[in-house]
C-alpha cells in the first residue's frame, strides 16, 4: 500500500484529476472554471482510538462520539472536486478551518453551505444557507420553504462525498498515519472520485 499510493497519486496528477490543496492558489483556480457555483461541507473519517491521552481529547468527535479527522471539500455544482482543505482533528469547527485557511473567491461566484459555516461570509460571494429556527421561535412558512429548497440543492455534495468515499480506506478506520497517509488517502480517493466523472462526461460525449 505505501508504495503503490505515490504511483497512484503520480498518476492521478499526470491526469488532472487531483483537487487544488494550497488555499492560496484557490481563487487562481476557480477562475479557470465558467460555472462559479460552488457547494463546501466538511467530511468526517474514523481514525482508531490514539494512545496518547492528549490526542484522544484533540480527536474525538463529539457528534460522531468516536475518534475522527476532518477535512473540507468545496465541489463544482454537477462537477469535480475543485478543493480539499488539510486533514484536522474531528472537533474543529467548519467555519474554523474556513477562517484558518483564509480562503479567496473571485467575485460573483455562489457558495452553497450548510448551518455549520454560520457567520462565514467572504467578500464577494453570494451565499446560501439555510436559516435557523430561532431559540424560543419558529420559522415561518416561507423561511421552512427556502431551507427546503437550499436542502434539494446541497444533497448534491452528499453524493460527491459518497462518491469519494466508494474507497473503503476512507469509510473504515484507519490504522496508520504514517507520513501523513491519513491526508494522502483522502486526495487519492477525491482524485479516484473526479476521474470517474470525467470517464463518465467522455462516454456520454
């Protein structure tokens, strides 16, 4: 496995099917691409229970209740993963890694998110998101209607991660984090991922 994985990824570049992963390059990037509408989340991965009982604190997750890392993904609408952010510890905050990174978007591009970028608004971007119910409130009926319609338009990132995660090294826990596997599993599968839909556009084509 650790030597076949720097051929695949060799490969996989060669190809261009490998996501950008410098931040600052980002907005470089999303200028070569003519549909600007872009959908970000972040992905959760199992990683076994570490021994060290600092990083047992640093890589639980408290929504998954087990030990995981985290990266963010920011897919094209009905296209390629454009984007994945460095691999995290699976408490850190979305917005957190977004602040972190300090990402930049050409203007007048949209951004799909979901609830836990709440307060994440780059400059120059239109944002959708879906709105909260209030504490001690209730939406009302056309804001319940957005946040459906926002819902039908985000679930297409949950198949782009489906997608990457048809390789199990990414769905099962993983064992090794030997010279940054953990990172370099995730870009291959994400590379495995856009090069299967570009297989798919040239037999449609």
């Amino acid at each position: 496995m650790h030597k076949l994985t720097p051929i695949l990824h060799k490969a996989l570049g060669y190809e261009k099917q490998l996501p950008e992963r410098s931040p600052w390059r980002l907005e470089r990037v999303l200028k070569e691409y003519p549909m600007l509408e872009l959908i970000i989340d972040g992905t959760e991965r199992r990683i076994t229970r570490p021994q060290d009982k600092e990083e047992r604190k640093q890589y639980y997750s408290g929504k998954k209740k087990t030990f995981t890392v985290k990266n963010l993904v920011i897919t094209q609408r009905k296209g390629k993963v454009l984007y994945l952010s460095d691999t995290y510890e699976g408490k850190k905050h979305d917005k957190a890694i977004c602040d972190e990174e300090d990402y930049r978007f050409p203007k007048g591009i949209q951004l799909w998110k979901d609830p836990g970028f709440q307060g994440y608004e780059p400059a120059g971007v239109k944002t959708h998101q879906p709105k909260k119910k209030p504490r001690n409130g209730e939406l009302s009926e056309a804001d319940k209607q957005r946040n459906q319609a926002i819902s039908r338009e985000r679930v297409e990132i949950e198949h782009h991660i489906g997608g990457i995660k048809r390789c199990n090294i990414v769905v099962h826990p993983l064992r090794t984090r030997t010279d940054h596997f953990t990172d370099a599993v995730m870009e291959i599968a994400c590379g495995l991922h856009n090069f299967r839909l570009a297989q798919r556009q040239q037999t449609v084509a």
